[in-house]
C-alpha cells in the first residue's frame, strides 16, 4: 500500500499502488465549486489518469487554477481537431494563437474553399456530439522513433519535425477514436469533461472559446481585438515568408546554422517598425493636429523601456527632439501605496501612481513652462527632486512611458488630438506545432525571470509567485485600453526562446522540488528544451532582448 497525502483536505489515505487520481478522488471530500480536471502530484501537473505507484502529496485543480485550465484547454484543442478531421476528410487544422479571450483557428478544407457559417455550425455539432459520447482520451508512451513513425503516417510532418528535433528517448501521444494526435502536456480523462466552450467565426476563421478563468460554468467573455489580430496576421506573414510556420521549422533552420541570420532578421523587422512608428509620429507632428505627446504602455516585460529609447533614437534621426520620462517615477511614496485585499502592496494599481500631479505637469510642459520632473527612488520608496527639468520647444516631443501610460484617466485633461499613443506587445507568432500554440504571457515570464535573476532582484521562485498577481493586474489595468494605441508593436522575437533557454535553465532548476513554484518551474523547463538552444553572442546591444538578458547599450 502506499501513503498518499491530499493539499485539498489536509489528510493522508492509503491506496493500493497503480490507483489513478481519478479513482483516488472519492475518497478525498472537500468542497468544488467547480469539476475537477487534473491534479498536481509532487507539484508537477498530471492528468486524472496518471497511476500513483510510490507516496505522494497530490492536490486536485479545477480550472480556476491555471495548470487546470492548461490541460482543459489542451484536450477541447483535440476535441475541435478530431471533429474536423471526422467531418471534413483531408482538411487540415491550425490552432495558431490565443486571442480574444479565446484561440484563433484556421481550417483549411480539402477544396480550399473559404471557411463558412455552416461549416462551423457542422463542427460544433460534431464537437458536442463528441462530448455526449463521453469518449476517453487515451495517453500512450512510447520511444520517440516510435512516435515520430506514427505522425508521419498520419500526414503530421510538423509534429515530425518537432520531435525529431526534441533530443527526447520517449514521447506520449494521445488516442481519441481513432484520432491519433501529440500534445506537450495531459488532457482531461474524457469528452464528457468538456462541457463549457463555443466556436464562433472570427475574422475568417474561428473562435475556440473555453471556459470563463474565474468562474469555469460561464464562458470566457469574448472581446473582439481586431488590432491586436492585425499584429498577430503580420508576425505570421513574416514567419511564412521564411518558412518558419513552427518550432520544427525554427529549430531545423538553427541546427542547419542560420541562426546568426535568424537573429539580423528579427532585429531588422524589429527595427524597421521602429522606424515606422518614428516617421508616422513625425508626420503628424507636421500635420495639422501637432503631435506632441508620445504615449507608451504595454505589460510586464514587454520591453517597454527600450523600445522608448530606440523610438527615440529614430525620432532624432527624423529631426524631433524627445523628452523622455516614466510614470514611475511619479508614484507615490511608498507608504501610501494601495494595498491588495491580501494586505500586500498593488504595485500595479493606477493609484500607486500621483496621477493628477503627473498631469499637472504634463499640462504646464505641453503649455512651455520649465517644469522640474521627480524621480523615485527605488531604495528609499520616495519621490525625489534632483533638479531634472524639462521644457517643450520647437522640435520637442513628450514620450512618456509606464504600466498606466494609456488609461485615459491619466490624461483626461489633454487634447486627444495631440496625443500618439503606443502598445507594446509580446505575442508569439511561432507555435509548437500545428496543434498546440504558445501561451502569449510565456516569454514575458521567462524574460521576467531572467532580469530578476540577473539583477539579484527576485529569485526564480519569488518571481514566479508573485507572477499571477502580475497577470491580474495586467487584466485590470492595462489590457482593456490596449485597442485604443495608435499602434501596436509586438516585441517577441524570433528566435527569443532559444536564446532564453541557456540563461533560463539553471534559474529555473534551483527551485526547489517541494515549493508551489515547482509547478511552474518544471512546466518551464519542459517547454524551453522544445527548442534548440542559441548562444547570446550575436545579440545586439541594442537589442530588446538585452533589457533582460543584459549587456545593453542603454541605461536603465
């Protein structure tokens, strides 16, 4: 018999050896307001049909807990790829990327005509009937050259190419029907699980929507993004131009030796939309509304403060003379920073931020009054005077930059028509492979992580704790007024996961086993060998990687 200790209710019971989590669960009561789908054991996540064989500490998860809605999401992904292969014979799918509280998709059907209402309605129909069915997913693992035979055969070459570049001895993949298909982590134990999720048409393809992170009985609310598609429609365009559809692709291409290329290219596009966004300020700071204030947002980890400095590098190559400042350094002192219900500091909340003194001045420097500008002080928590001031002449542009820079609150009393608001973005337009797209908050993570590490700031684990207030706040007060930029940038990076990997490892394996962060750390550490690692020699000084990895030209 085995031990096996449950977080949920605080008690241990004995089990035979071999007992799955699914039928351990009965024995363990406590409330769920929401279905159980998976668990975590030892805090490395598991699917329900994972075979207990040694004691253990399990703790069941809902999908209100992210690792639960990971393995939700994952297996309504097979769920919507088994109804088009069933309903519409040789067609092929792709799950390209999260977007509008949902995953955009692409079907593209046998005859290549375009995607329908109908159709939709005909795989929604198929899905559900799939669900009433109740039909497990099955989990088999096997030695990789097993693997890869099998998606070959199936017509998967971009899973082929995945694994074949994986440096892995055994692989799972799974079974639904006859359907077989790879996924890098566990799914749900059955269709039946899968009770709340929509597909809609969505700019000319579909909306796979799951459930609602908050409260799993309702969907997640749908908010249309059309600009925020645009930026994701031109990362791919670019990636299919270089046939770098997916990480097979990407680390072919590197273990080919082209990585040196990779990374120009991906500094250049980053470059150039730079300089665009430069030349369309400067066109409308000649224009008949006068830009003259630069407003620049984006999350944690976007690289907000270097892409506000390369922008104003190109805007002096274009004539402008920018003065630059963050709404940082207008918080208020520390002591009077808003709390979370928690009793910890919201460092995100939009009044940590002396606002109407910021606007204050903004309006007397937009009016050519010399106005002296604080900085904070990060180690006393106070704002400082230190005589840095600022005047707006002619040739004179305002960029300020900060988490709040775009919430309309904080510069309610200036004229929109002189404002040229901007939203950085990390959206990752590469996937794993067809089937099983990046999360878009991955890379800021790992970014996250990196810096923190590097600057003695934060470990790994404290990094990765206080990550999902981060996301929260992030949800509150910065996503909602991203549709409003004048332009979008997204700052992923090509080859991004491949040059993390090597800075990322070793602070990512110093967790330890036995804290809630393992969880993560060890999710983590799985996705990044997916890719094929990138020395960091080649990478500019100048680069937006540098914000995090260090060694940049600018100072922070």
């Amino acid at each position: 018999m085995i031990q096996v200790y449950c977080k949920n209710t605080g008690t241990t019971r004995s089990f035979r050896e071999g007992t799955t989590l699914l039928d351990m669960l009965p024995e363990f009561q406590f409330e769920r307001p929401y279905p159980i789908v998976s668990a975590k054991v030892n805090n490395v996540s598991q699917g329900l049909k994972f075979r207990v064989y040694n004691s253990r500490t399990v703790e069941f998860v809902d999908c209100t807990v992210a690792s639960g809605m990971r393995v939700y999401i994952r297996s309504l992904c097979f769920l919507l790829c088994k109804a088009a292969k069933d309903v519409f014979r040789g067609s092929h799918i792709f799950i390209e990327h999260p977007i509008s509280h949902g995953y955009f998709c692409e079907l593209v059907k046998a005859d290549r005509s375009p995607l329908t209402q109908e159709d939709v309605d005909k795989l929604k129909a198929k899905m559900d009937r799939l669900v009433q069915m109740n039909q497990p997913f099955h989990r088999f693992e096997a030695p990789i050259e097993q693997v890869i035979d099998i998606m070959h055969k199936i017509g998967a070459e971009d899973k082929v190419k995945l694994l074949e570049t994986s440096g892995q001895v055994y692989m799972d993949y799974y079974s639904l029907g006859k359907t077989k298909d790879y996924y890098y982590g566990r799914l749900v134990p059955s269709t039946g699980y899968l009770t709340k999720w929509d597909l809609i048409t969505y700019h000319g393809g579909m909306l796979l929507i799951g459930p609602n992170k908050h409260n799993p009985t309702q969907l997640a609310p749908y908010i249309d993004q059309p600009k925020t598609f645009k930026m994701f429609s031109e990362n791919l365009k670019w990636n299919e131009i270089m046939g770098l559809n997916t990480v097979g692709d990407l680390n072919k291409s590197l273990l080919a030796g082209n990585g040196s290329d990779l990374i120009q290219v991906a500094e250049a596009l980053q470059e150039k939309k730079i300089v665009q966004i430069a030349e369309e300020i400067n066109k409308r700071y000649c224009g008949k509304n006068k830009v003259r204030l630069v407003l620049i947002t984006g999350p944690s980890s976007s690289g907000k403060t270097t892409v506000s400095k390369r922008l104003s590098v190109q805007l002096k190559a274009c004539g402008l003379r920018p003065l630059t400042f963050s709404t940082d350094d207008y918080f208020v002192d520390r002591e009077k920073t808003p709390l979370l219900p928690d009793g910890t500091p919201d460092f995100d909340n939009f009044d940590t931020v002396d606002h109407k003194a910021l606007e204050n001045d903004l309006l007397r420097i937009l009016a050519g009054e010399e106005v002296e500008v604080p900085e904070f002080n990060f180690t006393t928590g106070k704002r400082e005077y230190n005589g840095k001031k600022l005047k707006l002449a002619e040739g004179n542009v305002v960029v300020l930059e900060g988490i709040h820079a775009l919430n309309p609150k904080l510069t309610s009393r200036i004229s929109e028509r002189i404002k040229f608001r901007i939203f950085i973005s990390t959206l990752t337009g590469i996937a794993l492979d067809n089937h099983n797209c990046i999360p878009t908050s991955d890379n800021r993570l790992l970014r996250r992580i990196v810096r923190d590490y590097n600057k003695g700031a934060f470990t790994a684990r404290q990094t990765i704790s206080q990550w999902p207030k981060v996301r929260a706040a992030e949800d509150q007060w910065i996503y909602p007024y991203q549709e409003n930029a004048d332009v979008m940038f997204n700052s992923a990076y090509l080859v991004e996961f491949a040059v993390l990997r090597n800075h990322a490892e070793p602070i990512l394996a110093s967790v330890p086993k036995n804290c809630p962060e393992y969880s993560e750390a060890h999710r983590l550490l799985k996705f990044i060998h997916y890719f094929v690692p990138v020395p960091d020699k080649e990478i500019p000084p100048t680069s937006l990687l540098r914000e995090f990895l260090g060694g940049s030209s600018f100072k922070y």
